[in-house]
C-alpha cells in the first residue's frame, strides 16, 4: 500500500537522521554543479568522449528528497495474467505522452526490464523478467538470481537480488535488471560485447538516483560491456549499480514543456551501422540515416521506469506534516535529566 505524504515525510527525516552517524564512500569523480536542470531535483548531462572509444553518455541525477518527486512504472494490462501477459507496449515518449492526461503526469522516463517474447509485434503483450510492481501492486514476480531496482514506500531506493519470494508490502515501485555491475563502490570486471547500455546507480547515502543510457551501433557513439556500466556509474557519483535491458531498448526521454510534447535526449538505435574495419564509411551511413530520419530509430518496450511530482498538499496536510515533524524533532531532543 502506497503511504501517505506525512508518512513518507517522517521517512524521508528518519534517514537523514541515520546518516548524521555515517560516513560517505562515494568517490564522486563527476561535478554536477555545471549540469542541466531538467525539472526540481533531477539533473542532466550529456557527455562525450573518445575514451575508451567514441561514446555519448546522457546521465539523470535525481534527488529523492525533493519534494513530491516520485518514481513510477507500466502497471498492469486489462488482461493481466502472471508470467504470461503481463503489461502493453509502449515506446518511451508513447508512455509520456499519454501520461500527461492523467493524475501522474511524467516528466523523465528511461526504459527498464526485458521482456518476452522477442522479437514481437508491438500488439503482443510483454511477459517481464523479474520483479516490478507498480504503486505497490505486483505487476512481474521476482525471479532466482535476479536482481531489482527499489523505491520503497518511504522514498529509499536500493538495489538488491529479487527472488520469488520477495516482501512487496512495503515496495512502490520496483523494476528488474540484468545484473548488478557496482557494488559498494567497486565495479564488476569489464566483459560482453560494445551494445547500447542502460544502467541505473545509487549514491552511497541512498540520496541520489543515476539513470543512464550509452549510445551504441554507430560510429559517433560504439557502445560500451557490461562492466563499463558500472565503471561509468561510479564515474557519475554511483555506489551501486544495475545493468538493465539496453541494446535497442536504451532510451532516455523527457516532457518538453515548450513542445508539449516528449523529447528524446539520447539516440536508441535497434540496427549495428558500425563497422570498426571501415571507419569512414560508418560515420557516412550514420550521417545518412540521421538525414532521412532512420536515427533514432525508438522501440515499443515491455517495461519503463518514469519521474512526476504528487499534486501540491492541501493546507491541512501540510499542517499535520508540520506537527509530525515537530514531534519527531522533541523526540530526539535531549532529557531536561528530571
């Protein structure tokens, strides 16, 4: 069940009380103080670079204490059947878009989980691999050795393995990966092919969410193993990281208020144009099917992961925030030693 806001206000001050008592490890090598404002709390960046090889990097940093800022995902089809035919299909910017006329209106959205079956027509359900639940309610079940991105009911996120087994009650939002890549700070060995990536890290202090796409398949940008997602999500200030679905499922969008309208801010791509043995020949195709708008080229996904912003409390909900908070600040105060 989905907790209230005076409820996820108490949690939020609870755990900025534990981390008075804790030291941060987080090697932050990256400063976000010059990047964009995308909307209040999240941050974004694009970053190029010729190392180890052309990549282009769009990184989200999202902070969860904002105010109101909550993480969701696709919920349930109409005809939900567990492991069978679990969610629709949309394409990243499709989710967005039909979002703004409801109560959750997305302003970012990243794709997430696989699905199957793969290839398919976008009419096909998606069966998800792994956990996700959607505003507490189960929508995938954990699998063996599978592991999760969590928002628990209080606004912590984690990362963690996410058997059958695992206790929704006290989850809002979960979406499952590939693996875990970053691990108190120390990345996995580099290994798998250059593909377009898709990774999601967590600072040390469970403050910050990095949400990350690699562009791969082209010249401009070749895509990145497994092991670099988590060395890039250390790089951006992640203490853990997941690998989750990427190849032409990788894209990163936003809700351009000018535009009305989503806006992609990375370049998914489902078709290799790359050719490490003709350099010069791939960045003309690449150039070419930009031109004739063949790039991007966006996919209907089984699974996203998306931001927005709770409506506004009333007076009498901020009031009783207030009083919370002024009884959990008396709690902690010191004896008068009466």
């Amino acid at each position: 069940m989905r907790r209230t806001f005076l409820a996820r206000l108490v949690g939020w001050i609870g755990l900025a009380f534990s981390l008075f008592a804790t030291t941060v490890h987080a090697d932050v090598l990256f400063d976000w103080s010059a990047a964009s404002s995308l909307s209040p709390g999240v941050k974004w960046v694009k970053f190029d670079t010729t190392a180890p090889r052309l990549l282009s990097i769009n990184v989200v940093q999202v902070d969860t204490w904002t105010p109101r800022l909550r993480f969701t995902t696709i919920g349930r089809r109409n005809d939900w059947v567990s492991n069978v035919s679990e969610t629709d299909k949309f394409t990243t910017r499709q989710w967005i878009n039909a979002s703004q006329s409801t109560n959750q209106p997305i302003t970012l959205a990243i794709n997430a989980t696989p699905w199957s079956p793969f290839p398919s027509e976008d009419s096909v359900p998606a069966n998800l691999r792994g956990l996700v639940v959607s505003e507490g309610i189960l929508v995938s079940p954990g699998q063996n050795n599978v592991p999760a991105f969590i928002m628990d009911d209080s606004g912590v996120p984690r990362i963690q393995i996410a058997p059958p087994s695992t206790d929704i009650t006290q989850i809002d939002t979960a979406v499952a990966g590939f693996g875990i890549v970053l691990t108190n700070g120390l990345p996995i060995a580099s290994s798998g092919n250059l593909e377009p990536r898709t990774g999601y890290g967590i600072s040390a202090d469970q403050r910050y969410v990095y949400l990350m796409t690699i562009d791969g398949r082209r010249y401009s940008s070749q895509g990145s193993t497994i092991g670099e997602v988590g060395q890039w999500l250390k790089f951006f200030g992640g203490w853990s990281g997941i690998n989750m679905d990427g190849g032409g499922s990788t894209t990163l969008a936003r809700w351009n208020t000018s535009t009305q309208s989503a806006q992609l801010l990375n370049v998914p791509n489902s078709v290799n144009i790359f050719d490490p043995n003709s350099p010069e020949g791939s960045l003309l195709l690449e150039q070419t099917l930009f031109q004739n708008g063949l790039l991007p080229n966006e996919r209907s996904l089984g699974n996203s992961l998306g931001i927005y912003y709770e409506p506004v409390p009333e007076a009498s909900t901020v009031l009783l925030a207030f009083i919370g908070l002024v009884a959990l600040v008396v709690r902690h105060l010191p004896s008068s030693g009466r």
